[in-house]
C-alpha cells in the first residue's frame, strides 16, 4: 500500500472521517471484486499459432508434409468444408510418417483432446498416456465432451492405416490438429485428411436393435471409431463365437433381451454364448479404442441349437390373491434385483385395485405386462411416482400414470408399495436390494374402494360439500373434486409424510381462479357454484391414505365471507391459521 514505511518504522498519517469511509468503500469493492473473480473459471487460452488445412476428397493428395526434429511438435487447424462433409460419412486423419510419432486430433477450441494415435492398428479416446501435453487442462483419457464424441461409422473390412490414423465423423468444421515427434530420430511425415464413404452395409443400422441385421451363418462387423456398438438380431436358439483379426484389438460381447437389458455375458474372443430368438449380441471394443477395419474386424459364427428356441424364465411367478396373505419370502441380495411376474386372477381384476408391497423400504417397481417400460416404483412406504425413478421428495418424476382410486383414509403401507388399478392379466414386478443383502415378504392383493365418495369424487358437481369431507390422494394421476352449495368459510388440512397436496378452487366453469391456491392449514372462503379440486402438487407422486388424506371442513357464511360473489375479486384470500 503506498504511504506505508519500511518494517519496523513508525509513520503517523492524519485522514479525515470522509477520506476513511471512502477507503472502506474502495476495500468492500475491491473485495467484492476478488470474490466475483474467485467464483468465475478463468477462460481457456486461445489455440496456439497453427497452419491452416483443409480436408479434402482424395486420400492421395496430402494436406501438409512436415519434418520435425526429436520432441518437437507442430499444430495445424483442420477445417472440414460443408462440401466434404456433406459428401462423405467419415474423415480420416492419417499420418504417413517415418517413424510413427504422435497424432492427435483436438477440438475446435485446442485444448481438449478428442483422440490419439501412435500407430496404424488403433487409436485410442484422449490422450495418450506418458504423452507430453502443451497445457494441464488438456483432456485425460475418456474424458471427451459429448458434443465432440466420435460417432459409430463402417468402412471397407480390408483397409488398412498408412500410420497413426484417427477416423471420425464431423460434428463440427473446425478442429485442431497435433503431431509430435515422440521418437530418439528426425520424423518426416505427410499429413492426410480427406472424406472417406462408409463400406459396411451393416453400419449405420447395426448401431440400432430395431434396425439391426440378423445373424447369418458366419457375419463380419468392425469397430471402427470410439463408441462404436454393433447389434446383431439373434433369429433362433444358437451357439455364437467371436473372433477378431490378427493382431486386432479385442473385443466384447453380451446377450440383451428385447427390453435391451442385458440377460448373459459378457464374452470374451473365443467363449461360446448361447442365445434365443428375438435376443440380441452386442458387441464393443473391449477397451476405449477402435481401429481402422484392417484391425478392428471381428467375425461372428453361428450353429442352431436344439430345444425351446426361447429363453428359460429368470423370474420368479407368483400370484395375487384378495386375502392379503403374503405371496413370497426371500432375500435380495446386496445391489441384486429380484424379478417376478405376477399374475393376476380375474377374481383380483374384480377389484378395484391391487396393492404390491413389501415390508422393508428398499427398491420396488413396478412394470407393464411386456416388461418393457416402468409404470411406478417406490422405497418408501411414505409414497410411490411414477416410472423408474426411486427418490421421489425433489423433482418430477416421469412415467405413465396410475388410474385414480380410492381406500379407507387409515390404511399404511408396511414398506414400499404401489397401488395400481387392476385392468392386467399379469404384471412384472422387481425387487432391488439396497447397501446389505435383506430379507424382504412381498404382498400382493386385490382391494375395494372403501372411500364412499370415490369414483364419483373425480368428476366435477357430482360430490357436494358437505361440512367435514375427507379424501386421499391415492393413486398417481388422482383429482378429488367437491361442489360447493353455498358460501362459506373452508379449512384445508392434510395428513402431512407423503406426497404435498393443494387445493384449487375452479370457477362455475370449471376453470381455475388465478392465486386461489392453497397448501394445508390453509382458511379461505367459496362459493355457491364453484369447484374445491385437491390433487398431488407433483401430479406423478401419490402414497397409501395414512399419508395422503386431506380433510376439507366447512361452516356457515359469516362476517369473515362476503356472500356476494364479486366482492371476491377484491379481496384477498385468507391467510393461515
């Protein structure tokens, strides 16, 4: 600070009040400068001075020829012209050199590494490990933004790399460009970059399990660029085995189900698999590499097998019942999953609804007769939502919604549980375990509506007010709706733990009244003609009664309501009490 003497002397500074407060002033902004500083991330660098290319659609004409000198380097910016891309499926960066050296392919701002290579038979995600880079902030290995990822592609199975090559599919028209020279001896090298036309008929279908091929006796694929994931539609009860080209890079294989939830695996080059009709092989490169196809070919055969062209069932059947009596008792072990498939009797389907419920508050889902999507699940006991999702206290939860219902306002669920309307003949249901293996009964039964104002509660003017009512919020998708006969003043309460309710009051249109919200504990008035409408604020969340009841109590008009109908408007509405 200026004015201040060396350490150890003594200066005597006289300021006034007015010169004091101003250097506080100038302290707090300088501070709160520092402060604003310290939370921004400071912007990249720019990209180093670099040579411009660009790629073209001959892969003889090189872009650039170099000669660079043990440990030295050199950038170029790689521009993709919208005729190239347009025109071609892939780029190929090659580097014919002598000795190989490093190239790598880097993003439009530099500084992150998108892929490396050292050699003609693959290329690798990142950079390279043990490879010098010009900044810290370079991109590790694996870690590429997934704007910038290298996307599935497919060329002729005979073609091979001059040298370190990456092979990868324009997501923009500006990268960069490095080659370094790694070696003990001087490097010449000419630099190639140039459209190139997808080969493998396979690709880009076989990137899809709907689009898929399907096996044939012997198949051939190729792994060509990071990411790569190659289907291949299993048409019946068969033994497969994978193999790879000489000195390729591996690859690996499991089984997935029509869901696409992986049933056997994975494989390793050489293992026999056994698969069943509508099944699928899918197979990845091993590590996070790929490689032109003279490397990355792999080679699928395949025998039929006799016996049930279909799977054996890796689920456990059980049967709902209307007694409540528990279907099934086992463990789920630490982070397994129990799956079942529940049929449900038409004696069950005469219900109203069907509870599953277990008594521990672990994973529960519940899932459509196909068992291809979730229709609900739940860990607690306290509240179920809809789809997949198992915490449910912040946030939406997606999926398809539960029919409304309604049971007695005292019922609680012993552990996880959903209640779903029973309009299946049979239903998949799945177990997950937690941190520790647990032992877990599972119910599952049919119930009645025992709440007298259900379903009729779900249509507007068919229940009236009627001093003390009471509902809950029961099953996702559930709106209770009273009419009311007059005016009067209404309190609002719920029962609190599960899912947070509200009361909407609907015009004699049935229109919501805009700020006419309210939450529990809440005192406001209506009146004659209007609607009160109670749902779940996250319409996709709903919990057995003992959580989600609401109570809606009513008195006669008084001084506290207006009982004309336009004073309304002009009054706010009651707070709580």
């Amino acid at each position: 600070m200026a004015g201040l003497g060396p350490p150890g002397s003594r200066q005597v500074i006289a300021v006034s009040r007015h010169s004091v407060l101003s250097a506080r002033l100038v302290a707090a902004v300088i501070a709160a400068t520092l402060v604003v500083a310290a939370c921004r991330t400071a912007p990249p660098p720019p990209p180093p001075p670099a040579d411009l290319v660009f790629a073209n659609q001959d892969p003889g004409t090189p872009v650039a020829s170099l000669s660079l000198a043990p440990g030295e380097s050199i950038n170029y910016r790689l521009d993709v012209p919208a005729g190239v891309a347009q025109a071609h499926d892939v780029i190929y960066l090659e580097l014919d050199s002598t000795p190989n050296g490093v190239l790598e392919l880097r993003n439009a701002g530099y500084w992150g590494v998108l892929a490396s290579s050292a050699s003609p038979d693959r290329f690798v995600r990142g950079a390279l490990p043990g490879v010098p880079q010009p900044n810290p902030g370079a991109t590790a290995v694996g870690d590429v933004a997934p704007a910038e990822q290298l996307e599935p592609q497919a060329v002729n199975e005979n073609r091979a790399c001059l040298g370190p090559c990456v092979i990868f599919r324009p997501e923009s028209t500006t990268y960069h460009v490095r080659v370094l020279n790694d070696t003990g001896s001087q490097l010449t090298a000419d630099l190639y970059a140039y459209g190139y036309a997808l080969q493998d008929s396979g690709e880009p279908q076989n990137d899809s399990r709907q689009t898929a091929p399907v096996l044939a006796a012997t198949n051939a694929g190729a792994i060509e660029t990071l990411n790569d994931t190659d289907f291949w539609v299993v048409p019946g009860h068969i033994s497969a085995t994978v193999t790879t080209v000489a000195n390729g890079i591996d690859v690996t294989t499991v089984v997935v189900n029509a869901s696409g939830v992986v049933v056997a695996g994975p494989y390793a080059t050489g293992q026999a698999i056994e698969a069943f009709t509508g099944e699928s092989l899918r197979v990845r490169a091993s590590g996070n590499e790929a490689a032109a196809p003279a490397r990355s070919t792999y080679f699928i055969e395949t025998t039929s097998l006799p016996g049930n062209p279909n799977r054996p069932p890796t689920f456990l059947e059980v049967t709902a019942n209307n007694s409540a009596a528990a279907v099934d008792q086992r463990t789920v072990p630490a982070g397994g999953v129990i799956e079942y498939r529940v049929t449900i009797p038409a004696t069950v389907r005469s219900r109203d609804v069907v509870y599953f419920e277990i008594d521990r508050t672990i994973g529960l889902q519940l899932r459509t007769s196909s068992n291809l999507s979730a229709i609900a699940s739940s860990s607690s006991s306290n509240m179920f939502a809809g789809g997949g999702t198992f915490a449910f206290s912040s946030g939406d939860v997606e999926g398809d919604a539960v029919g409304p219902q309604a049971i007695t306002p005292s019922k609680a669920c012993r552990g996880s549980c959903i209640i779903a309307p029973a309009n299946a003949n049979s239903l998949f249901l799945r177990v997950h375990g937690g941190a520790t293996a647990t032992n877990f009964t599972l119910f599952v039964y049919g119930s009645s509506f025992m709440d007298p104002t259900e379903p009729a509660n779900n249509t507007r003017g068919a229940v009236p007010l009627d001093g003390d009512d009471s509902g809950a919020i029961e099953t996702i998708g559930d709106v209770d709706m009273f009419r009311v006969p007059t005016v009067g003043r209404v309190r609002f309460d719920t029962a609190g733990g599960g899912p947070a309710l509200q009361a909407v009051i609907l015009d004699i249109g049935g229109n919501p009244i805009p700020g006419l919200v309210y939450s529990s504990g809440a005192n406001f008035c209506a009146y004659d003609g209007e609607t009160i409408r109670v749902s779940a604020i996250n319409s996709s969340q709903a919990a057995a009664s003992a959580r989600s009841s609401y109570w809606i109590e009513s008195g006669a008009p008084g001084p506290i309501c207006p009982t004309s109908l336009t004073e309304r408007t002009v009054r706010p509405p009651l707070g709580s009490e």
